[in-house]
C-alpha cells in the first residue's frame, strides 16, 4: 500500500465527521476539551467583577437595548465607537464600555454612557462582554468592538425585524469590510443558515442583535489567535441552537479587517 493511500485512509474518519457536522464544529468540539480548565478560571473571575463593579453603579444600566463595547488600548478608536453607538436613531438605548483592565480615555459626557474597567487584563474577549451583559439590563444586547462603527440606523433596523409580530430572537445584519487604508474589501452578507454555518465562517457579533436569555453569553475560553473558530461564531451558532436567528441583508456595519486583531479572513 502507497503513502499517500495510507495518508487517505488514516484521513477517511476525519473527512467523515466533517462532511456530518463540520470542521468548526469538531474544532469547537476539541477546544472545549483542552481549553476547559481555563474556562473555569475565568468564570471565577468574570463573577468576581461583576459583583465589584455592580457595587459601583447605583443601578443597573436599563433600555429596550444594551450595547455592550469591549475594549484595551485603542482610545481614539474607542472614542470613534462609542459616537456612532451614541449616534444611534434607537434612543431607548444605553451603552457599556467594558475596559479589559487597561483604563479609559475620556468619553463623552451622556447618561446613557457607562463606563467600567477590569481590575486585571484578561485578554479574554468573552469575558469582558460577559461582564457587560450581567451589568446591564435590557430586552436586547448589542455588541459593537472598539475598532469598528455602526451606521446610525443599525439598531433601528434590527429592532424593526426583532419587534415584528412573529419576529425573530436575533438578527445579523451585513457588515461592510474595511480595510486599513479606508477602503473597502466587499460586503459580507450571508442569509442564516446554522448547518451552513458549522462549514463556513460568515457570523460576527458587530452585526448581532438578541433578546436578552440565559443562552446569551460568550465563551470562556481562552482563545489566542491560533485557536479557531472565535467566539463571535460559537455565540451565534449555540444561540441559533434554541432560538430563531434571521439575516437583515443591509450593511450597517463598517468593520475594519486589522491584521493586529483577532479577526477571521473570510
């Protein structure tokens, strides 16, 4: 028997189980086998923030809608962010600003601005917007990153899917890609489809709006770079699991493709 027949053969499992449920899904599979333990450290200390930083507030921050933006050491991008989360047509809306134990810039002074820091760097994105989601309260959570920008009528486009009779339990609208320089790439629009989704990474939290429910939480685990999928994909494909998820096929998201962030080359 040749080398490259034993190599097919040796491969004929594998090949196998990702034609049934998908690469992402078995990579997902695996890093929550090798990655557990880390999970578990960083939900003693997401729970441990919580309970600081809500001693800290006089009241949980409350709207129709919550956004929650993650962030570390981008302060003029932050600031950029938090305008076109501000700048939103939706006014029955409050936005969070988790700082992942860097510190803040200044931000705008408006009351539907919150602004909290870790005591520590994570470096763990899902915690830092899980910490986000626990502080606030809301019907629906939002999730912009501190290096892209909504359109202002983002929410309201959403939400007008979202609150329609019969309507979904979240929706992801089309994200217009950018690269560095200012121009732009393409525009990402893919219609909802979960098993598609196990094969092809399409979904990203910037363009996610949901009903707030126990399933709306991010992966613990300690991701690097290295480690696929991220956790914008695991959100959305366990979500999607329990709940409907509807694609709105408009760009409303400028998302800028960085190669120094954790980004997925679609």
């Amino acid at each position: 028997m040749s080398g490259h027949t034993v190599r097919r053969v040796a491969r004929a499992p594998w090949t196998l189980l990702k034609a049934v449920f998908g690469w992402l899904v078995l990579f997902e599979a695996r890093n929550k086998v090798l990655l557990a333990p880390s999970a578990f450290r960083l939900r003693r200390v997401e729970d441990a923030e919580v309970r600081r930083l809500a001693a800290t507030l006089p009241a949980p921050p409350s709207a129709l809608v919550a956004t929650v933006i993650a962030t570390h050491r981008r302060p003029e991008a932050l600031l950029a962010a938090v305008r076109s989360a501000l700048g939103q047509t939706v006014r029955d809306h409050v936005v969070i600003v988790v700082d992942d134990g860097a510190g803040l810039p200044e931000l705008p002074d408006d009351p539907r601005l919150f602004a909290v820091s870790l005591s520590r760097n994570t470096g763990v994105a899902g915690v830092v917007r899980n910490v986000g989601i626990r502080l606030t309260r809301s019907r629906y959570v939002a999730f912009l990153d501190d290096d892209n920008l909504w359109e202002p009528d983002h929410l309201e486009r959403a939400l007008t899917v979202l609150d329609a009779p019969d309507g979904p339990d979240a929706v992801y609208t089309a994200l217009r890609r950018l690269l560095p320089d200012g121009s732009e790439k393409d525009i990402l629009s893919v219609p909802y489809d979960r098993r598609r989704s196990a094969r092809e990474s399409f979904l990203d939290t910037n363009a996610f709006v949901a009903r707030r429910t126990r399933s709306l939480h991010f992966s613990r685990l300690r991701r690097t770079p290295e480690v696929l999928p991220r956790e914008d994909w695991e959100l959305i494909h366990r979500y999607g699991r329990g709940h409907r998820v509807r694609h709105v096929p408009h760009p409303t998201v400028r998302y800028l493709v960085n190669p120094a962030s954790f980004y997925t080359d679609w």
